[in-house]
C-alpha cells in the first residue's frame, strides 16, 4: 500500500517529465546513473523476456558521430516541410546529443529468451513496446533525480547500427541524451513553440466501443 | 527538484508494480480511474501527437467477447509448446479478462497530427512506443493506487477490432484489465513459476559500443 504522500510524488513527477533539448556538460555520478538503468531493467516485458540493452556513449567521438548522423536526417526531413513550418522545423534544437555528457541507445533483441516468447508469439512488436516501458521507467527515474533526458527519433537505423557495432538483427530503439540543464521546461517544448497543442483527455476516451463518447 | 522521499516512493512503485491476472470484482471509483488516464495522456509521445486512445470495457457482454478472443489466441499458442512445457503453458491463468471490472483497450492512431510528424517521419513506429510509454505511465499509477493490471497480448487485432467496433487503420496496442486484486505477486508471475528469469543487469550494459562490457 502506498501513502498519499507516495501518490503525489508520482504524479509530480510524471507531470514534471520534459523531453529536454540542452544541457550542462557536468557528469552523471555513476550511483544516480545506476539507479536510472536498474528502473528501466524493472519495466514489464512480454514473457518476461527483457529484450533490452544499454549502450553508454560518453566519449565525444562516438557523441559526435552519432550527433552526425541525426543532424543529416534532420536536413533530409526539413526537406518534408515548406514555408514557415520549415523554418519553424530548422529552429527545433538538435544539438543535445553532443551538450549532454551521456547519449544512452537503448536496444531491443527479439531473438531473446528463444523463439516462442509468451505472448510475443501472439504479437511480435510487444518486444519493442517492453522496451519503451523501460525507457517510460527510466525517464521518470531521470526526473526524480532531477536529470534531464532527450528522445533522439531523427536517424536511420543502419547509421546508429554502423556507428555503434550493433548487429543487424537488434533493434536500437531510441538514442537518449541524459545530462543535468539549466533549462527545464515548464511544458512540452513543441507545445510552447505553437507546434502541437496538448488534446482534452475527455476526447480521447471512449466507452465500450470505438467512438462512443463517455458522458 | 524533488526530495528523498519523493525519489524513493518513485522506486519504490517502479520496484512493486507487476502483471496481475487474478482480480476482485469491486468496481474501481471514477476518479481514481480518471488519475490512471491523466497519467497515460502525459506520457510522451513523438511530435506531441498524442496518439492514443482509450476504450473502457465494463460491460459483462463486452469482456465475455474479448476473454473468448483471447482464449481462442492461448489454445491456438498452446500447439507450439510441447511436454511439460505446454502444461506449464496451459496453467498459465488468463481469466483476469471477465474478473477484472474493467478492461481498457488502448489503441494508437498512426494518423493523428497529419503525414509529417516531426520524429516519426523518421521512425514510423514511434507512435507506438509513445503509446507503451503511456501504458507505463498508467501502469505506475495503478500499482500506486492499489490497483492491479495485466496486459493481455494474446489476441488477433482483427477479432479486437471486430469486437469494439475499431477502425482497421487503429492498432489496438493493448488490452489492459484493470481491478483491485487479493494477491499481488511479490516477484514476476513468470519468474515464481519458473518459466523466465531476471537477467542480471550488469551482463545488459556495454561501454561505448556492443558487446563492450563495463568494468
């Protein structure tokens, strides 16, 4: 049973959670670090199968060649945007990879724990939505400890595979900038930058069937 | 910034949640519903689209058709298990659907926020692992309202879509049952049945690059 007092932490904290796009060049202690792997290690995976693995960059010539990678799918992406939205797009900071002292890759091996995985069998893309449990786990770690952490999504697998010796039949899931900022967001950056806006969770929420609204 | 406190009920939620498949039939209150998908909807999510939904199933008739999916799913996964193994299988509950006062099928629209969204122009389905993220979210806040939840993933998309009457463009992502239970396991139900075991972290880590261990 949890306090009242452990409740509201939580939702503190998953509410202050931020993708974050700059940071301070100071190290991670490695206690803290350990803590924020150890969580990700105790998200839910199907079959209990715990796809995962964490390759650590801190070194600035992997950071930088990995910052390379995503900056070149960035400008082939700006090319999908005309007008203001481009210039808007061009705007967005990418540049955290090489500011942060730590980049994570996060990897998911669906060859893990044999071939007939319970319930992977059924559906084969729950290794890879375990393994965003994981890094859900980890990102809420990194808030509480007050850390900060940025999902890098601009790149092309066989880049970040080339670049880090990853076997052709792991998945890297998503690179992840972790460092301490001196920037922490009050909302979603694309939100305050007029990009998106937050939905009314109302709307979302259907009741026993698709596109019934609740009352 | 948050206080020792704060940081130790965050782990100590993150350390006790687990997958439940046995429930009580006590409705869950309203607003403590309403705090599990607050916590989902601030997941994140890739370009902010926010690409869930969440369809409440507390219907007797509703969670009958979906139990019967699933079961249909376990007996056709059972055939690949043989000996021992698929008794093991076979013992393996999945009643929690019709126990469970409420099953929440929670799906991901590929299409919301329009054809270039920022990130998964890149990668596709991170739309999906947003929605993961978001299931953790919830999954937290469950455990630290003294709920259980299990995530069945034993079922064909298409009988789910049938059944609550989905779009074939939707993926249902999940169908989580959600209730208040008598037995909340203190270690994975597959672990304490034998049939997986917790990794050592260390062994999950590498320095730099694959394959490189940390010291």
């Amino acid at each position: 049973m949890f306090t009242e007092q452990e409740k509201e932490a939580l939702y503190k904290i998953i509410y202050t959670r931020r993708d974050v796009r700059t940071f301070l060049s100071d190290a991670i202690p490695e206690e803290t670090l350990m803590k924020l792997l150890n969580a990700a290690h105790h998200g839910p995976s199907v079959g209990f199968m715990q796809p995962w693995n964490f390759i650590l960059i801190s070194d600035d010539k992997g950071k930088e060649r990995l910052a390379w990678a995503a900056d070149k799918e960035r400008r082939a992406l700006a090319i999908h945007y005309e007008g203001a939205r481009q210039d808007e797009f061009l705007s967005l900071k990418i540049e955290g990879i090489k500011q942060a002292p730590l980049t994570i890759c996060i990897t998911c091996d669906p060859t893990r724990g044999g071939s007939h995985v319970l319930g992977r069998n059924s559906i084969p893309e729950t290794d890879m939505l375990s393994t965003a449990c994981a890094i859900q786990n980890m990102w809420l770690a990194a808030t509480a400890e007050g850390l900060a952490m940025g999902w890098v999504s601009f790149y092309k697998k066989s880049d970040i595979r080339d670049i880090l010796g990853i076997p052709p039949h792991i998945e890297p899931i998503a690179l992840l900038s972790v460092g301490y900022t001196e920037h922490y967001p009050s909302m979603p950056i694309l939100e305050s930058a007029n990009w998106e806006k937050r939905r009314a969770l109302k709307d979302l929420i259907f009741n026993e069937s698709w596109g019934n609204p609740i009352v």
